[in-house]
C-alpha cells in the first residue's frame, strides 16, 4: 500500500474528512502561492469556493492575492502575468473552462511558466454534461504541460505539493496539471491526512527563478520566434519533459521520506508480479480496480492493476519493460479519440511495441460522462482478458457496460 | 479651439532616453508615436504586456526586442487578464511605484480582449490599459474592428457597386469603460501630444484600474502619404470625427471643444479607404458627427 504508517519522524498530520476539492484546497494552502485566479464550473467550484474561505479567514498567505476573473481564458492569462512576475500563481478549472483556456495553455508551457492548475475532469459538449470522464484533459494532451491523474482525495493533496515542486525545478520549469475525476472523487469525502505548513514549507522551498521580469535585469517574456529558432525550442521542451520524468519519480520517493505516503513516479503496479492478465486504467477506476484485483486473487486468478499517474511525461520505459508472466493487458480508456481508439490505449501500445513481443492487448472505453464503471465490469474486461490469453477471439476495442452489446 | 490643460509636465526637461526604438512598423505608423510617448512619461518602472497585434509583432522577435522596459507578449484576448495577474502579483510581492501598463489595438480591445479588459476595470485592478486605435486589424492585413468607422473599406468591408465599407457605426470604447465607474478614462490622440501625455501623466498617479483610448493613424491601412500620420489625427479631431475627453470622479469632460467643425471632406477625401464616398455620404457622416456632439454637450462638462 501507499502508507507506512500513521506516524512519521518529519511532521505531525492532523486527520481531517475532506472531499476531493477540499483535499487539493488544503494542498494550494500548504504551498502558498501569491496569486490565485479562478472561474466557477462545475465540479470544480466547491475547490474555489474552499479557497475564498481560506482567503477570507486569512489561511492563505497573508500577501496572497485571489482574483475572481471573467473566464477560464482570463483565470490561465492571469496567472501566467503573475507567474512572468515570479510568483508561485494557482488555478483550477474543469471540462469546457479548460477548453476556453486551452489558448492560453500553450503560452504558459512554451515560456515555460511552473504553474500548476487543478483539472476536475469532466466530460465535454456535447451532449452536455457536468459528469466526469477523461475527454476535457486528454484533449489537452499535446498543451505542454505536464499531466497527473490522483486516485484519491489524499493523493489529489499530495500531489499538489509534489507538482509545485516538480514544476518549479530550475531543470523541469514545466506547468503541471493534477487531474481528478469529477463528482466520484472531487465531491465524495474520505479521512484526508493533512500536513503541517512547516513540513510542507522543508518540501517545497520558495520559488526562486531566473525566468521573470525584474527591475534590476529586464527582459522579454514569451518571446515571437522566427522559424529559425523555433525547433530548437521545441527540442528543449521535449528535452524537459524527458528530464521530468526522473524527477518526478525522485520528487515521489523525497516525499515518502518526509510524509510516508508515495505514489510510484509515473506508474503503479499493483499485484502485477506473477500476473498474467493485467489492466492499466487513470484516475479514480484505479479505487475500483485495487479492489476487484484482491477479490481475484483470492480466488486464486493471476491478475494485477497498473494505475497510470502521468500521461504526460508517459511511462514509457514501464511499458517497454511489460514481460512475461503478462499474457494479457488491457488498457481502460475513459476517453476516445475517435476513428482510432482510446487514447490512453494508442499511448500503451507505442510504447510496448517491439517486433514480435508476445502481449496481446484490448482497449476498453468505458465510463464516458460519469457512466459508472462497477466492479463488474472490471471483471468482465478481466474475464476478456483470459479469453484473449487463451486464443479465444476478442474485438481489439470494445465499449463497456452500454445497454446494448 | 481651446486645450485644457491636465497635468503639469516639465517638457523642457523631458528625458531624452527612448524606451522604445529599432521597432520594424511601417513608416509614419502612430501606434508607436503612441507607445514611445507614453513610456516617456511612464519610465524605466514599467512592466509592458502587448496581445499579438502590430505593435507586438514589429518590436519583439526573438533575440531582438525593441523595448528598454520589462515587456511580455500575451495572447489576442489576454490583454486586460495579463496585466490582472501581473498586477496581483507586483502587489502580493510588495513592488512599489511600478506601472503595469497593457498596449493593445482596436480589436484586441473593442472586439477579442473586451471581456478581460472589463473584468480587469470591473476589479479596479491596478493597471493603465492604452488602447492604440488605427480602426482596424491591421497586423493581419486590414480587416474591419468594431471600431472601424462607418463607410472605411476595409479588406473584409468591401466598397464599390452596390458596397459602401462599413454600414454601422463604431462601438464607443470610452463610454463603455466609463460606464465600469474606473477612477480614470480618456479619449486622446497621437496628434495632440500635450493632451495625450498629460493624460499619462495623470493615469500614472492614480491607483486602480485606468483606461486612455489614443487614436493612433495607420497610413498602410487609412491610405494617405506616411508623412502625413499627424495631419489626419489632427483633422480627426478639427472636423468632430474623433474628440477628446476624460472621465474621472464620476463626470465626463470634453477637453477641447471646436466652435465650428472642419468640413468632414477634409477629413475623409484624403484617404484611401474613403475613396468611394460621395456628397452624401459625406453629408450623412456629418449628420452623425452633429448627433453625436449634441449628445456629448449634454453629458459633458467642458
């Protein structure tokens, strides 16, 4: 499991019942930036509602500035100004607010501002929806930022701390999303272990960054270029992410040391030594599948879970290195890209294939627009999965739990 | 006609040093008369945020910029919320007597960047937003704002058989602004740069959210000789067709006030974009122009 226990030698943790949203409000406290800007969307409001708590109560630094703004467009263009300034800058947004913010996504990655941005994924219009699925980040895939999937409200807490400090570093200084599932986790309550702020502040030093405007050293910010400098930019960005990838592991296994709870980098096996007949699922499905997982393996069935923390940087080298006992893997897409086949599926196989190798695989699309994804049908796609593994035919990508087959 | 004066300004010992210069704008271009005399005024303090539009294009290429003040490009649209956050930000970090200013044209401003500059006037954010106005998208070529006047071609308002430009008239930047009760709103023009850098002058000292709205000639775009960027601005104002004005505590003011208009011809017949006018198109601008005025001299002091 993730914990080592209910005490650690570094800090005091109170316990708190928090939802999901609350959790990650806890998170943006403990790191204490200078600036917040937000816009209300469903389900992400009851996150900026906590906040404007906090800000009322004087929780939040006593210098933070919270901007309640016209837009999503306008929340991401104002805490890219205050990140150009050099002030650790948050914001949370959901679904089709971070459609409308997606123009300015790119301005903030490409002039590589660390700002991290809450997502409480949603599904996207139409047909309209406030329910969750993956379809509003993954659209965002290609934005340049680094992107996380939680599976949990304390995990959605202590990512929060993990991404400031992944962002920021002087060989990272890539913005971070921590993505978390609509309603079944920003809205459902669970006992959230909270840090203490000096604790937290040993974690995550000040942010201290050459890439500012500064009355001593003026500069230019988010530069034009010319075709002749572009590439090269493009490789460096590239370049970052690939250095991120360690670093997000290591900034995992720094924060074990201090809170006792870690998270696995880019990817978490679960029960997958012996395992045959593996699933990859993002997000809270991952919840589920722990648990259909142990009930299986009581009955004795090899089976094992991979939870997908990072879609971006992607554990690439995880999938590459999927050997035998695996016969089987099947990747659970809470998106599709449509005339192809679940992202996360497309994503799994680039990174696994090599000629000849021996796993077979099967995407299944499942929980689009808050459609539940039960236990059951994470047995059924573990049943799929054998069949697969014992040459019995099964369509490569299948949608599941519909109403009709 | 009388100019009232605004701010006192020491114009004989008016700094030298240019904070802006090596930018690649067309010759005669008053966007940046505009920008070059309001850095004058605001001084090295000052943080620079530009949309993409003309005047980002022309001064900022990587590794060149033409800027001797902290500056950064934003999005079209992001204007007003860029300047919010930079604003936050020079306040959560305790920056004193700094000045972030937001440069923007007619269209990231009236058209795209309106929803982030109201909410930034909504706020009172404490930023001087300069709307440079040359009436029309002219970075990507000259197509029609909503702050095109009426009856201009444009490359998207075609004139000719059957086509007069644009038939509708402007959106009114500065009632729209003044109607968020911001502590300071002006209209101005490149070719009165007394007027317009007082008005700088005066927006620096105040805090909060502050709006000056310049009318700034596009020789490429309007069609007349580069030479010539004044001599229009100046006519714009002398035949009515743009005015000069301030809101503050409040109350608008007039701040020049013609006794008799130039002809609106004198105007209009030097431009390119126009060309296709006739007696009664100049005759029907004049009647608007005279509505106009009536209206103004009701609600304004001068």
């Amino acid at each position: 499991m993730n914990e080592k226990g209910n005490e650690n030698e570094n800090g005091k943790e109170k316990s708190e019942f928090l939802s999901g949203n609350e959790a990650i409000a806890e998170g943006v406290r403990l790191c204490g930036p200078q600036v917040i800007a937000a816009y209300p969307i469903t389900p992400q409001t009851t996150l900026m509602e906590k906040l404007s708590e906090f800000a009322a109560d004087g929780a939040l630094s006593a210098s933070c500035k919270f901007l309640l703004v016209e837009s999503e467009h306008s929340a991401m263009a104002a805490v890219m100004g205050a990140a150009m300034m050099g002030s650790r800058a948050f914001t949370a947004t959901s679904s089709q607010g971070l459609l409308y913010m997606c123009e300015m996504l790119s301005y903030v990655s490409g002039s590589r501002f660390p700002i991290v941005m809450a997502n409480a994924n949603r599904g996207t219009a139409t047909p309209w929806t406030i329910f969750g699925d993956h379809r509003d980040s993954f659209a965002m895939r290609d934005s340049g930022w680094i992107q996380i999937y939680v599976e949990s409200g304390q995990e959605a807490l202590d990512t929060i701390l993990q991404a400031y400090r992944i962002a920021e570093h002087p060989s990272v200084m890539l913005p971070v999303m921590v993505n978390i599932d609509g309603f079944t986790l920003t809205h459902t309550y669970e006992l959230v272990k909270v840090p203490e702020r000096e604790t937290a502040d040993a974690f995550l030093p000040p942010l201290n960054t050459f890439n500012k405007l500064s009355l001593e050293a003026p500069k230019c910010l988010s530069f034009a270029f010319w075709p002749d400098y572009h590439l090269e930019s493009r490789c460096l960005q590239q370049k970052a992410f690939l250095d991120a990838v360690n670093f997000i592991e290591r900034t995992d296994e720094e924060f074990y040391g201090l809170f006792g709870r870690r998270y696995h980098g880019l990817a978490e096996p679960y029960r997958c030594e012996d395992a045959e007949c593996v699933l990859a699922v993002a997000g809270g499905v991952a919840g589920t599948t722990r648990v259909v997982v142990d009930k299986l393996r009581a009955e004795g069935r090899k089976v094992g879970l991979i939870k997908v923390r990072c879609l971006r940087p992607f554990p690439m080298k995880f999938f590459a290195s999927l050997g035998s006992p695996c016969q089987a893997l099947g990747v659970v897409d809470r998106d599709i890209s449509f005339g192809l086949e679940g992202g996360l599926y497309t994503d799994v196989k680039a990174s696994m294939y090599k000629p000849g190798a021996g796993i077979r695989t099967l995407g299944f699309v499942a929980g689009l627009g808050g459609h539940d994804v039960s236990k059951a049908d994470i047995e059924l796609m573990y049943d799929k999965l054998r069949n697969l593994a014992d040459g019995k035919p099964e369509e490569e990508h299948q949608f599941i739990g519909m109403r009709w087959a | 006609m009388a100019e009232v004066g605004i701010m006192a300004i020491d114009f004989k010992n008016l700094s030298d040093r240019e904070l802006m210069y090596g930018q690649k704008t067309c010759p005669g271009c008053g966007a940046t008369v505009a920008i070059r005399l309001a850095l004058k005024i605001l001084g090295e303090r000052t943080f620079l945020c530009i949309p993409a539009c003309c005047a980002a294009a022309t001064t900022n290429a990587y590794p060149q910029t033409s800027f001797f003040v902290n500056n950064v490009v934003t999005a079209f649209p992001a204007t007003g919320s860029t300047i919010a956050g930079m604003a936050a930000a020079a306040e959560a970090q305790g920056l004193e007597d700094v000045t972030i200013l937001g440069v923007a044209g007619d269209g990231g401003t009236a058209d795209i960047g309106l929803q982030a500059l109201s909410g930034a006037c909504e706020r009172n954010d404490n930023v001087i937003y300069l709307c440079y106005d040359n009436e029309a998208y002219m970075n990507t070529g000259i197509q029609r704002s909503s702050s095109t006047p009426w009856g201009a071609w444009t490359t998207t308002s075609p004139a000719g058989e059957g086509a007069r430009g644009v038939v509708k008239s402007r959106k009114n930047l500065f009632d729209i602004i003044a109607a968020h009760r911001v502590p300071y709103c002006a209209t101005a023009s490149v070719a009165y740069p007394r007027d317009f850098m007082e008005k700088i002058a005066k927006a620096k000292a105040i805090k909060g959210a502050r709006f000056i709205h310049v009318q700034a000639p596009c020789p490429t775009g309007w069609g007349y000789p580069t030479e010539k960027t004044i001599e229009y601005g100046r006519l714009a104002v002398g035949s009515g067709l743009w005015y000069l004005a301030e809101y503050e505590n409040g109350e608008m003011k007039l701040n020049m006030t013609p006794k008799t208009f130039k002809p609106v011809e004198s105007y209009l017949r030097g431009q390119r974009r126009f060309q296709h006018m006739k007696e009664d198109d100049y005759r029907l601008i004049e009647k608007q122009r005279d509505r106009e005025w009536a209206l103004l001299r009701e609600r304004m002091k001068s």
